[in-house]
C-alpha cells in the first residue's frame, strides 16, 4: 500500500481502523497511525496497540540514541540529554519515550516555548500516561495557572504522594491556592511517614508552613539528614532508580543548604 492509499478515512469501523493503523505505522507515520487509533482510545484492543505504536523504536541508532541520553539524565547532564533527545525525535517523530524524556529536561532546563510545544504534542499522542500529565501540571503551576495545576496533581494525589518532588510542587500549588489546612495535614504526618524526605522538609521551613513546633523539628531533621551526606545520597540515589529518573534533578544539596531565616518563635529559648 502506498502512503498515500494509506490516508486515514472518516467513519470507519474499529477493525478498519486498527489495519490501516497498523499499514501507517508500517510506513513510519507513527503519529497519523496513533490519531486514528486514539479514536478508539476506550477500546483495551487500541490501548494496547496504542502503547506498543508510541514506544516501539523503528531503528536500533534511535533506541541507542535515547538510551544515551536517559544515562545522562541520570548523572544530570540536562543540556546534553537534550541533544540526544532532539537527534532521535528527528530520527522518529511522535516516539513516546523520547518526547516525554525531552519534556522532563526541557521542565528542568525552563524551556517554557520548546516544553509547551513538545507538551501539546505529546498530550495529543499519549493523553494516557501519568508522567506526562504531571509535568503539564508542573508546566500550568510555572506559569501561574494554578487552577489547571490542582486539577492535574489531585487526579493522581496518591501517587504524588508517594514521591517527594511532587509532593513539593503539590505543596506549591496548594500554597498558591491557600489551601493551608491540606498543606497543615501534610505537615502532620510528615516526620511520621517520611523523615528522610528532606526536599519536603526544607519546603516547609523556606515557605514558613507547619506550626512553630512542627519547624523546629523539621529544621532538627533536615539538619540531622544533611550531617550523613553519605546516607543522604545514597537516599536519592535509591529514590530516583526507584522513579526511573523522572524526577530527578529539582532537589540539590545546593538548595538544601541554603540558609533559611529563622524566625524568633523558632530559636532556641535559652538564646538571648
């Protein structure tokens, strides 16, 4: 078939559908073949072959080229993984593993025009993958939709949860929206659940939240944490082979240790 008999047509049935996506995939038009089967998107036969379409690599350079560039994004070398990311979107357009690596260094690069192109694209693509829909909820917070945010982060809230950078940029978007007795509720459990989570905890010292009590023990924590640098990154380390590098990159032992005001209500009360 030719490509250009292989025109996706109006109106036909899933099974037609499905063949001459298959036909267009076979031609390297992954992202015709995925529009047409995103039609059927509630159908589990399209998902499936959805999911295969969007991350199945036609060439062996090109899946070499990607693999490269998720070694660098894990020793953080952003601006070079995006140069492999951008050499193997240009060898396979619409390839869902590489657009999404390539939307994960442009957030951490702040390439807001490159991060909304790539964001829009890949939200009409792959809709379906969590990842994805996170950081357009990280990309709606930066430019101050917060609304937008909310809506992307509870939708997955369990999830969020469970991983420390996003459970700071949950706080940020609660923060904005002054939704301070869910950051309060989060502030409750924290020591409980998560004392080693040392990004959330130098969150609620930087943006002063939690009860007086409640940062004197966070700051105690933090700087107990941030004593053992060894355990320390090996925590991170762990955290991000655990999270498959996605979130990687936005806590920094830079960061963390950067001087925080303490306020008076906080100091030692044997200080005079």
């Amino acid at each position: 078939m030719s490509a250009a008999s292989a025109e996706p047509k109006q109106g036909q049935n899933f099974e037609q559908d499905l063949q001459l996506a298959k036909e267009l995939f076979s031609l390297e038009r992954r992202t015709d073949a995925i529009r047409l089967l995103n039609r059927h998107s509630l159908d589990d036969r399209a998902t499936k072959v959805l999911n295969l379409m969007s991350t199945e690599f036609y060439h062996q350079d090109t899946a070499n080229i990607y693999y490269e560039a998720i070694r660098l994004i894990e020793i953080q070398k952003w601006s070079e993984a995006r140069e492999r990311l951008d050499a193997a979107l240009a060898k396979e357009p619409g390839n869902g593993l590489v657009l999404l690596r390539m939307i994960q260094v442009e957030s951490l690069l702040k390439q807001k025009d490159r991060l909304a192109d790539h964001l829009k694209l890949a939200l009409d693509l792959t809709p379906q993958v969590k990842e994805l829909k996170l950081y357009a909820a990280k990309a709606a917070l930066d430019a101050g939709e917060e609304k937008d945010a909310y809506r992307g982060f509870s939708a997955q809230k369990a999830y969020v949860l469970a991983h420390p950078t996003l459970t700071m940029w949950w706080l940020d978007t609660l923060l904005a929206m002054k939704k301070i007795s869910d950051i309060q509720a989060i502030a409750d459990s924290l020591l409980r659940r998560h004392p080693d989570w040392s990004y959330v905890l130098w969150w609620f010292l930087k943006n002063e939240q939690g009860t007086d009590s409640q940062r004197t023990r966070f700051r105690a924590k933090l700087d107990q944490n941030l004593k053992d640098l060894t355990k320390y990154r090996k925590g991170v380390e762990l955290e991000n082979q655990r999270t498959q590098f996605f979130w990687a990159g936005y806590e920094t032992e830079e960061l963390l240790k950067k001087p925080i005001p303490q306020k008076p209500s906080e100091a030692d009360p044997s200080a005079s």
